[in-house]
C-alpha cells in the first residue's frame, strides 16, 4: 500500500494504475477505499480517464459502490473522445455489454464523422472485444477487419500485429483450430524484439493447447510467456495464466504432468525457485510419492504471502 501511496503522492499516474492494478488483492477493503479515494483525485486532477475508469470500476466491483453516474456526467460534458471512450469500456469490465455497445456505436458515429481514423480503429477493436464476450465470432472478425483496415492506413504496425494475434485467437474460437493457430504463427518471426507482443502470442497459443487438454503444450506456452513477461506489465497476466493451468491440472488429479515439467520454470526463474519446488513437492504428494512432511518443509520455504495462498488454493483443488 505505501508504494501505491508514494506514487499517488508523487502524481505518476501511469505507475498509479500499473501498481492498482496489480496490487489491489493486497488491501483491505479499508485501505482500498484511502487509495481509491487519493486516486480519483489524482485522476481527475491530471484528467486521466484511464485511471478514472479503474477507480470506479473497483469501487464497483469490489466495494459495491456504483459511482458510474458520475462518470457519465462527465463525459457528458466533455468534447474530448477519451472519457467517453473510457465511459464506455468501463461498462464492458463491469459486464454491462449491451450498454457498452450502445455508447461504442455512438461514439463510432461522431469520430467517423470527425474523420478520425485512430479513434475510430481504437472502437472498432473494443466492440469486437465484446462481440467475442458474446460468442459472437463473426461479428467479432469483421470488426477486427475494420480496425485492421485503419491500422493500416494510419501505418501503426505494432497495432496491425496485435490485431493480428487477436484474430488468430477468435478463429480459433470460431472453431477453426488449425487456421487460428497458423495466424498467430505467422505474427512470431517479426515480433522477436517485441516482449509485449510476444507474451500475447504465447499465452494465445497457451489457451488454445489447454482448451485442447494438451497440458504440456499449455506449460512449454506460460514458460515462453513468463520469460518475456520478465520485468513488464505483463508479468503478472503470465503468471495467472501458469497457475490457471496448473489449477487444472491438479482438479483433474493429473499430478505427473505437474512434476514432470515443473523443473523447466525451477531452471528459469531461480528467484522462485521455492515456489516452484513446493509446487512440485505438492504434486508428488497428491500422487502418493512424497510424504506429508516433505510438503511442509518445502512450503515453509515460501515467504510471499501470495504465493502461500496460491500453494494454498492448489493443495484444495481436487475438494
């Protein structure tokens, strides 16, 4: 809490959200609410929509408090596309999807009529996020083209190849495995210097082997995704997605394939190292191969509360 304070107090907005973001399961709902408080002032301050939308979305969320009100009388006000960019995607997090779309279409309208390419491309590739929520694919597709289509003329080629692993992932949802699989393959060779990019191409292919049930695949996939994750915002998506399958695993009583392959992220990330051996320990318990006080001597290794609860979640997973 002190370094999501210290940022505030320092006004590094954009350090404000990562550390909200990422830390907020820490707090207390008491210490939540003095941050969230800090951090609306300090958004609407710096007239930052993005961390605007984060605080209400947490106080929606986890506080059960709907200050959604307010932001639309904001954006209501404005002239300025962000907030109501912002205003509508928040709906999207909160779940309200059709009201999502109501306001994208709205928006649409006006920045087409501006001429506004860019803002126009950033709507186009929201609403195709909430067509996939819906399962609807196809949709989803041609709006994904609609944005690409834009991309292409403002010449964002970062954005073009984000686009382009994201429709390799809803093809696969729109059943075409093979298809999805062979797009995303084709983003790789020039996105080596791109960590970022790299991570969402790694952790796309990690869900389409465990919808798949092939689990090594899935594994080899978050170890990719986790050593370039390494030191970025994306560090932390591509550990959920690790403990996702891991989760899995353990549910289905598959503990081999957890301590078989677990040595592979032991060797890369020494720096958790006790984790992973815990992990590992773990699973050979579970499959009658190690005694219970292996498993406590391995565990009390682990200092981080949050990975102790993670270990935690994982020994109750088959209850």
């Amino acid at each position: 809490m002190k370094e999501i304070l210290k940022a505030i107090e320092e006004k590094d907005v954009e350090k404000v959200r990562r550390l909200l973001y990422y830390r907020v399961d820490e707090l207390s709902d008491e210490e939540l609410r003095e941050v969230l408080e800090k951090a609306e002032k300090l958004a609407l301050e710096k007239g930052d929509w993005e961390l605007y939308k984060l605080v209400l979305y947490y106080y929606h969320e986890i506080l059960n408090e709907d200050r959604i009100s307010e932001f639309e009388k904001l954006a209501e006000e404005s002239e300025d596309f962000e907030p109501k960019f912002h205003l509508a995607d928040l709906y999207y997090l909160i779940g309200d999807l059709e009201k999502s779309l109501e306001l994208f279409r709205a928006l649409l309208e006006e920045e087409v009529a501006k001429g506004n390419i860019e803002h126009a491309a950033r709507i186009y590739y929201s609403m195709a996020m909430i067509h996939e929520e819906l399962q609807e694919y196809e949709k989803a597709l041609q709006l994904i083209e609609k944005a690409r289509e834009l991309y292409e003329k403002l010449g964002d080629e970062k954005e073009l190849l984000r686009i382009e692993i994201h429709r390799g992932y809803i093809t696969f949802e729109a059943g075409d495995t093979y298809r999805g699989k062979a797009i995303i393959a084709g983003v790789l060779p020039k996105i080596l210097n791109e960590n970022e990019l790299l991570v969402e191409a790694h952790l796309s292919f990690e869900e389409i082997f465990e919808e798949d049930e092939n689990y090594e695949a899935a594994l080899q996939e978050c170890l990719y995704a986790l050593i370039r994750a390494k030191g970025t915002d994306y560090e932390d998506i591509a550990f959920s997605s690790l403990m996702d399958v891991l989760w899995q695993l353990f549910l289905e009583d598959d503990f081999e394939t957890v301590y078989l392959n677990i040595d592979m992220f032991i060797e890369a990330f020494p720096d958790l190292r006790d984790f992973f051996e815990a992990v590992k320990v773990l699973a050979l318990f579970k499959d009658g191969k190690a005694e219970e006080e292996e498993v406590k001597k391995s565990v009390e290794k682990v200092k981080d509360p949050r990975l102790l609860e993670m270990l935690e979640l994982l020994g109750e997973a088959e209850l």
